[in-house]
C-alpha cells in the first residue's frame, strides 16, 4: 500500500510538470504570435506613415506645379482650354517618387461672387430659394435689419448650439454651411470629393453618401456657382492701369487709346458728370465700321473701334475693384445668373457659350461679344461692365495617391486658393489633409 501510494504522487508530480510545461509552450505561442502581430503592425504603420509623407509633399509638388503654370500664363485672356485647365501631361496621374499627384483646376472669376450678388442674381441659381437668398444677405450686410424672410443674429443665437452671424462679406465657400437654410447637398450637390468626376457612390441613390439621384449625371452644388475669392484689378491685356474715361484729358485719350481727334472729342463732350458705364461709349446712332474723319469736329465711336478700346477703359480708377466674372469659364447657369433670369437670359446665355467653343483662346476682349449671335447693343449695355476675359484667383485641388496602393492606400487631398495679382502667386487659402 504505501509503494502504490508513492507511485501515484509520483504519477501527479509528473502530470503537474506536463501541464506546466504546456501552458509554458502556449504562453510562448502567445507572446510570440503578438510580437509577430505586432511587428506587422508596426510594419504597417511604417508603411502608411511614410506614404503619407510621400503623399503630403506629392500633393504639394501639385499646387506648386499650378502656381509655376498660373505664372507663366498669357494675360491675354483665361479660357477652359489654357494649360491650367486642360493638360493631362502636367496635372493628371503626375508620378513623384513613390506617390502619384492629380491637379483639378478651377477658376473662381468663373463664378458669381456671393460677396456682391443681388437676390436677383442669387435667385436665377439653380435650387435657390427666398428664403436662402434672403438670409444670405442678411448674413453678408453690415446692419441688424432682417429682410422679410432673412435671418440675423437673433435667430443665430437661439439655436441648439449658437454663434453669431458675420454681418460681413463671407469669408470661405463652408461658411455658406452656417447660414439659415443651407444644407451640404445645396453647397457642394452630388460631388463632395471635389474631383469633377461621377463616382459611383455618387449615382448609388441612398446606398452610400452622398445621396444622390441614382442617374448618370453629376449634379453641381452652389460651390460650383458662387465664389467669395474673385476679384479684379482692374487693368489691361499688358497689366497696364486702365484709361479713366470720366478723367482723362483729350490729349490723353488720343495717346494712350489711340483714339482719332473726333473721337476723343465726342468722349469728353458727352461725359457731363461722369459715364456710369463704359457701355455709354456706344451711342445709339454708332456705326458699326470707322467713318471718314471731319476734322476736329465730335464723332461717335464706331463699334469696330470701340471694341479694339474697350479693354483699356474704365469709370473708376484703382486697382482691386469689385470681382467680374470670366465669360470664357463661366457656365451657363452662372451667366444667366448675372443678368438676372431677364427673358433673354437663357438664350443669351447659351449663345455665348456656343460662340466660345469656336474660340481657339476664349473671348480675347469684352468687345467680341457683340459678334455674338442674337447679341444686341442693349444686351450688351447690361453686361458689360459685370464681366471680364481674364481670371486672378483660382482654386486647386491636388490629389495625391500611394504608388503602392495594395499596402497603404494612403492619399492626401490639399486644396489651396492661389491669387496671381502678386508674382508670385499668394496663397490665399490652404487646406491639406489625408485619407485612407
């Protein structure tokens, strides 16, 4: 008995020992399989953070490309089909070390500015209301009179979770996002990655964000209407200062517009107080070609010569002057915006952007509009001193990917708003940031 005793305290000695011993090896296991885990994701992040790096400064190179190209462009005038627009070889799919960069370039003097615009104007965009137009002025003025179905900072401060209006010009496009009303969908519509392209989570309905209309149709936001970066310097083709009309002496107007004595006479004559418009220098009984000369005695301009001045002049001096927008990047919803859904808005507006496309370089001057088809001197009366063929600000949008993307994924999406007023070009909004 005591043998057999002793066998068996031997026997659970042992089997303790194996138990051990086994739940040593599985610890182990353990330990090791976390430091392998682990590694691979260090490994991982490694990778990621060293792509994003590559990422960030890939997407820089994209905005530094633009500025290069915005520097070197003709001032003659600004069109859909100039390098910063159109170039694939420069823009698209740029490869940089281990990432790869996309350029999306988009001209703010194509849009209306949301600073000036009247509820006429904000009305005649797509989706608007009176209620929106209304407190979108509210928010821009300067006073605390609210307009009939305005909002101001009575209605601001009384929300869930309050501020105050601006009661000033809008600074950013998001800031849209805090007036009265709007919502994402109006501001930024079915593309909300900024790339001008139809995704396909942006034609899947409600299947995914953004909700969209389930079609094969890429529908704008306000964004791509309304700007609050546009503005003009007024000065001409060279980057010269314009010729004030309402002040230049009749030896100026001769010399520095090249104008015949008659000519300038008939300016000075008929300015009184002041033109309110460079439209005025069209008289109703202009001609449409040059006439013999009379001496020194008035003569109206003809159209011919008033469309080879028109780009030199203006009715009020000074650089930096309230922003006109480029008939040559203006969509048609934005150019039947600025002249207020009149009934030959939409007419007028499609014959201008019909007449561009024929353009090899755009509208080269404000004066060819009126080789528009349909286009009356009255018309033209309207508009003229709202636009412009040349653009200073734009906004870029560059996207740069991981090369390798089986590994990270990684992208980074820098937007920036560059003013070429100044050489070089000013940054006068920047946003970088990264997504996987």
């Amino acid at each position: 008995m005591p043998d057999r005793q002793h066998n068996t305290t031997g026997f659970n000695r042992q089997g303790m020992v194996l138990v051990a011993v086994l739940w040593t090896a599985i610890l182990l296991l353990l330990i090791v399989g976390s430091l392998v885990q682990y590694s691979r994701l260090d490994m991982k992040v490694s990778v990621f953070s060293a792509q994003t790096v590559a990422c960030k400064w890939a997407s820089r190179a994209g905005i530094e490309t633009v500025a290069a190209i915005l520097s070197e462009d003709s001032h003659i005038s600004d069109a859909l089909d100039d390098l910063w627009s159109n170039n694939d070889t420069d823009l698209v799919d740029v490869p940089l070390g281990s990432a790869a960069f996309t350029v999306r370039v988009i001209d703010e003097a194509g849009k209306l500015n949301i600073n000036q615009a009247t509820q006429s104007q904000l009305l005649s965009l797509p989706g608007m209301t009176e209620e929106i137009a209304d407190a979108i002025l509210d928010w821009r003025d300067r006073d605390m009179d609210m307009r009939e179905n305005g909002a101001e900072i009575g209605f601001y401060r009384n929300l869930d979770y309050p501020y105050d209006a601006r009661n000033a010009p809008f600074k950013t496009m998001r800031e849209l996002l805090l007036v009265k009303g709007v919502t994402p969908d109006m501001l930024y519509g079915e593309d909300t990655n900024f790339n001008g392209l139809l995704d396909y989570n942006e034609r899947d309905g409600d299947a995914s964000l953004p909700l969209d209309n389930n079609d094969d149709t890429l529908e704008q936001g306000w964004i791509a209407y309304l700007s609050c970066y546009s503005k003009d310097d007024d000065t001409d083709a060279e980057g010269q200062d314009r010729v004030n009309v309402n002040q230049a002496s009749l030896e100026d107007l001769q010399q520095d517009l090249g104008l015949s004595r008659g000519h300038a006479q008939w300016i000075v004559d008929n300015r009184g107080n002041g033109f309110r418009s460079i439209g005025d220098l069209i008289a109703n009984n202009s001609p449409e070609e040059p006439v013999e000369a009379r001496g020194n005695q008035a003569q109206p301009l003809d159209v011919l010569t008033y469309q080879q001045i028109v780009d030199s002049v203006t009715i009020a001096q000074g650089r930096n002057r309230p922003a006109k927008v480029n008939v040559n990047t203006a969509p048609k919803e934005v150019l039947v915006a600025l002249m207020e859904a009149r009934d030959d808005a939409d007419s007028t507006a499609l014959n201008i952007v019909n007449y561009r496309q024929g353009l090899l370089y755009g509208f080269e001057s404000i004066g060819d509009l009126l080789d528009v088809d349909g286009m009356s001197r009255s018309q033209f009366k309207k508009l003229v001193d709202l636009i412009t063929v040349r653009s200073n600000v734009f906004t870029v949008y560059s996207r740069a990917r991981a090369m390798q993307t089986a590994i990270s994924g990684a992208t980074v999406v820098t937007e920036a708003v560059l003013d070429r007023t100044e050489s070089p070009c000013q940054i006068a909004y920047w946003y970088q940031g990264a997504s996987y």
